[in-house]
C-alpha cells in the first residue's frame, strides 16, 4: 500500500530505455583544481547506484552537482532526457539525505517526518497519517511518534531523517555517506534495511561513500572514482571479479598483485604463457597451499609469517619471493605461524590488467 502510494505520478512516468539520470561529461574544476574531469554515466530507473573512492577523488563534487547544490563548469546533467544542469535543487523531483542529519531536534519525530507536507499545506491529519505510513516504511513503530528526536539513538535518527526525506516523495534520492558516524553494527544493520527500502519502493538511490565492503552488500552498480574521473563501473560481482586496473583491485580489499612480463611472473619465477606484459590480481581465496617444500612440486616457497582465525577462514601472511602475500583458507587448515610451504594458484585465477 505505501510502495503504491510512493509510486511514480503520471507526469514523471518514466520512459522506456532513457535513463533516470544522464550525466555527459560533467567537469568541475576549482581555480586551478579539477576536481571532476569528464564524468559520464547514465543512471537507471530504480538503480541503487553507488559511488566510491578514497578521500579527495571527487564524489561529493558530483553528488552536490547531481543534486543541483553545484554546477558543473562543463557537461549536462539530463533528468529523464530533460536537462536540469541548470535547475534549481528545490525544483527538481530530487533529495538528498545528509550525513549530518538535519533534523529539528525541539521537534518530536511525528513533527520531522511531516515538515515537507506541513509546507505543502497539508491538512495535520492527513500528514500525521502520511507521517505514520513513512516510519512504519523506515521500520519505527507507532510508539516513537510522539517522541522528541533527542531521545532517539543515532541509527534512529537515521530513520527519522530518510521518513522525513521520503515524505517530499522525491523520485531520485541522494545519500552522502549516511551511515559513516554509525558504528559498525548499526551500519550493517541499516545497509540492508537501506537496499530493502530502495527495493520496497522503487526509486532511484544515488549514494557515496568510502566503503567498498558498504557498497557490495546495497548496489546494483558500482561507479569507481580516482583523481576526478570514472575509472570503472560495473555490478558489485564485476568489480570484484573483473576489477580492471590495481587501483580497483586493491580498493577492492585484500588482494595479491604481481607484476607480468614476457609470459612470466618474474618475481616467483613462474612461467604465465600467453599472458601479456602488465599485472595480475590475485585474490587471497584462490591460492592453494601446501605444508613443505618439495621441490618439483609447481608454484613457489613461501613461509608463513601470520595466521590470522577470521571465523569461517584462516587468513595468513606469507613471505614470499614477491614479498608479502595474503592467502585465505577454510577455517579448518591447521597450519602455524613459521611453517614453509608450496604455494599454487590455478592460472586460470590470475585475473589480467594493464595498469
Ligand atoms: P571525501 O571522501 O574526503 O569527502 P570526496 O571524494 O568527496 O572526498 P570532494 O569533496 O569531491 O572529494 O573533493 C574533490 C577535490 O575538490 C578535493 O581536492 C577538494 O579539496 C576539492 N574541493 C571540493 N570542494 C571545493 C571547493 N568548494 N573549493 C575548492 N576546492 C574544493
């Protein structure tokens, strides 16, 4: 019922096959700082886009451009193929949901949730109807109305905040690192209520933050920044699996990278036919190992520096020819620190990249 009843009005129905939002070369520099250089990307309809990258790389740049609190000085934002890069923030169909949480804390939540409605002139019991329907969508019961917000925990205000951001019925939602004064728990917790929230009702989630591990568990894609530009976007499984530079690799958490040249990884010593001069990625999981030394056995010696119990996997340090590597083993490996073994990896696990 309340899905419904945030569904898309008439007028904006969306078109088949244009994108929710268009961005077309968007650029914005600073004096001589660029901060975001030929950014291009279309958003889908309905789309839980995520983007990520370190501290500098641009993303609340193109958030606040997105959500028209900036202007880039290049390129076109399209909404729905109308452009709107131009468009003032409160005349576009369009929020965003603060990291600070803005919320009037004189005010009980009923009274935050229903502020939009108030200003549209709503009548009190209808919006504190509306109000009621958004905290039940936020998972607030009925009992925290009447509550003033400075009696709620941070991850209820939380949920305060998004009712009273839904209430204005925007169709495109931003988000600027909502989660990151949470701790780690609370996050989790609200990563998954976040993508059921999206899911539930069908709009369009625009969202940054630091955290890849944030941005696997809500995405449907991943858009990668560095130094202003775009530098991969794909689903949460494709920059795992198909990162296609280090820099996305090693975003991506725990990974091996070694250096290609002439069909060798000449660091272990270990022959790579047919593969071109450049890198490879490889991931903790997919080395194999083996306790002892044997020679004639194929890979290459490492000793164990570490071993580290991460619940349902044992992860090690390994000193290896290449330096210090990460394997990830089943939980059930008996191996201990100083042990020397016979480290392999399926070629076919080595994943390729230029840079
Ligand atoms: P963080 O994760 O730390 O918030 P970010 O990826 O969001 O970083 P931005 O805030 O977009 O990065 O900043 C990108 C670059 O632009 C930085 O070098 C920043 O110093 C610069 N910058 C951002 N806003 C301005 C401004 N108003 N004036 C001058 N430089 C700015």
């Amino acid at each position: 019922m309340i899905a419904a009843d945030l569904s898309m009005t008439q007028d904006s129905r969306p078109v088949l096959g244009q994108a929710a939002l268009s961005l077309q070369g968007l650029s914005r520099s600073f004096g001589s700082l660029q901060a975001l250089s030929s950014v291009s990307l279309d958003i889908e309809e309905g789309e839980f886009f995520t983007i990520v990258g370190p501290s500098g790389s641009g993303k609340t740049t193109l958030l606040r451009i997105l959500a028209g609190l900036d202007q880039p000085t290049e390129g076109q934002l399209l909404l729905r193929g109308r452009d709107i890069t131009r468009l003032a923030p409160n005349k576009r169909p369009t929020a965003m949901v603060f990291q600070s949480l803005a919320l009037f804390d004189h005010r009980t939540v009923g009274e935050n949730v229903g502020f939009a409605l108030k200003m549209r002139g709503i009548a009190k019991a209808k919006r504190d109807a509306r109000a009621r329907e958004l905290l039940e969508l936020v998972r607030l019961g009925a009992e925290y109305f009447d509550k003033p917000v400075t009696q709620c925990s941070g991850g209820e205000r939380q949920r305060v905040a998004l009712a009273r951001v839904l209430a204005s019925e925007p169709e495109i939602l931003f988000f600027d690192e909502p989660l990151s004064a949470l701790d780690y728990r609370l996050r989790k917790t609200l990563e998954v209520e976040l993508r059921a929230l999206q899911k539930r009702t069908g709009r369009t989630f625009v969202y940054i933050t630091h955290s890849l591990e944030e941005a696997m568990v809500m995405s449907d894609r991943i858009g990668i920044m560095r130094d202003g530009q775009l530098v991969q976007v794909g689903s949460p499984a494709e920059i795992y699996g198909r990162p296609d530079s280090r820099f996305v690799a090693s975003f991506m958490g725990e990974v091996n990278i070694l250096k290609v040249a002439e069909g060798r990884l000449p660091e272990l010593d270990l022959p790579l036919p047919g593969t071109p001069d450049g890198y490879v990625v490889l991931r903790p999981e997919a080395l194999r190992l083996e306790e002892g030394t044997e020679t004639g056995a194929p890979g290459f010696a490492a000793r164990v520096a570490e071993v580290f119990r991460l619940g349902s996997r044992v992860q090690l340090h390994l000193e290896s020819p290449a330096g210090l590597m990460i394997a990830e083993l089943p939980a059930e490996t008996q191996i201990r620190p100083g042990a020397t073994a016979r480290v392999s990896f399926a070629p076919e696990a080595a994943h390729w990249v230029a840079e």
